[in-house]
C-alpha cells in the first residue's frame, strides 16, 4: 500500500529476500508449501561426476537396446555423441567446481545435450525399459539443472 509508512523500506528488503530466495531456486514470497535448498559445492561436483558415469553407461547400454530396431538406428547415433558431451563437459564442470571457477557455460552445455537426448528418447519405437532406465539415472542430471536453474 503506497500510503503506508515504511513502504520504500520494505520494498528495498522485499527485492533483498527475492535475491536470496532466487539463489536457493525459490521465490518470494514463498507458497505455504515450499520448500528450498540450496546444492553446495560438494554435492554438485559428485552430482556431475555421476553424471559423467551414468551417460557413458547409458550409451552403452542404450546401444544393446536399440540394436534390433533399425529405425533409430541414426537417431540413435546422434544421442551417443550426445552422451559423450555430457561424459566429457560433466568432468570438466566437476573439476570447474572444485576449484571454485564459474561453471554456468558447461551446465548449460549439459542440459542441451540432455534435451536432445530426451527428444530422442521420446521416439515411438524406443524400448520402454530404456526411457525407464534413464529417467531412474538422471537425478544428477537433475540436481545440475536445479543447482545453475536450468
């Protein structure tokens, strides 16, 4: 309300909580409901190390599930160098974060190739335990795109 004493003063500390809510990828105000937190260094850096493991092993194995299924046999292709991006970007985002550099270019470098992956994943004669094996394997993937609000 404009006419309230103390207005300019709380709009000044209103837009510091927004700050700070959107370092910890939330919003002020906050829903009753939420809840926050933010990924500390640590905790991403082990998050893009399993990263860069579960994509080469997904490649692999995405291989032997698609092998009979000639129609994605290009596509398929095309997801393995993705895979290899994400291996090869998430040890260097990992070793980035260990020494404190700023790492926002390699996250975003990760999450195009994980878009491109997924699209491909959402092929129609894609196995089924195949999308399933991803989405169980994602989570560091997933704590990337939370921690640089991908």
């Amino acid at each position: 309300n404009p006419g309230v004493k103390g207005v300019n003063e709380w709009d000044v500390y209103a837009g510091s909580l927004q700050q700070l809510a959107s370092a910890y990828g939330g919003a002020f105000p906050l829903e009753s409901d939420s809840v926050i937190r933010r990924i500390g260094d640590k905790e991403l850096a082990e998050a893009a190390k399993q990263a860069g493991s579960f994509a080469k092993s997904f490649s692999s194995q995405l291989g032997k599930d698609t092998k009979k299924v000639k129609s994605l046999k290009e596509p398929v292709k095309d997801v393995q160098s993705e895979l290899k991006v994400i291996t090869s970007v998430s040890k260097t985002l990992e070793s980035n974060i260990k020494k404190g550099k700023p790492s926002t270019a390699e996250a975003k470098q990760i999450m195009a190739a994980v878009d491109a992956v997924e699209e491909v994943l959402d092929l129609e004669d894609m196995p089924e335990a195949t999308i399933d094996r991803w989405e169980e394997g994602s989570a560091p993937l997933d704590k990337i795109a939370q921690a640089f609000a991908l």
